[in-house]
C-alpha cells in the first residue's frame, strides 16, 4: 500500500505593469511585465515557508530541492486557477 500524500498548499505572489482587474488573469499572465515575486507554502506536518524568485525562469531551479525532499504531494493552491495560468 502507498503512502497517504501529504497536502502542498501553495500562493504565488506577482507583479506586473497590467492592471489585472481591467485586463484580465490571461492578459495580466503573459504580459512581459508580469514577474513571479514569491511564493508561500504550507506541507502538512512539516510547517510553512516562503520563497523568492528574483526571475520567474529561475522557479525550476527553486523548487527542486523542496520538493525532492518531501516525497508523495498532493497540491493545492488556494487560487488555483490565476496560479496556474500565471
């Protein structure tokens, strides 16, 4: 039997030139001013945490090491649909 995952909840923060409440999440998302500043994360048992990106290309890199570390997720964001359009 498999291990019972443990719940990743994660909040992206963002910047951007856009203003999302009068372009919109998809317009505000791909603009090229629109940069990932942080984000935070609780992992079930094991506390809460924030993490910087300086560039959102470097996001990768970042979460690499966390997330090897943890081993079965199950992830939710609390605004999953900007998040993942971001």
């Amino acid at each position: 039997m498999g291990l019972t995952p443990k719940k990743l909840w994660f909040d992206l923060e963002t910047k951007s030139n856009i203003n999302l409440k009068q372009r919109g999440a998809k317009v505000y998302a791909f603009a090229p001013s629109t940069d990932i500043i942080c984000m935070g994360y609780h992992l079930e048992d094991h506390g809460s945490g924030l993490v910087y990106f300086e560039d959102a290309t470097k996001l990768k890199d970042k979460l690499k090491p966390i997330l090897k570390n943890w081993g079965n997720l199950d992830f939710r964001a609390f605004n999953a649909s900007f998040d993942v359009t971001v």
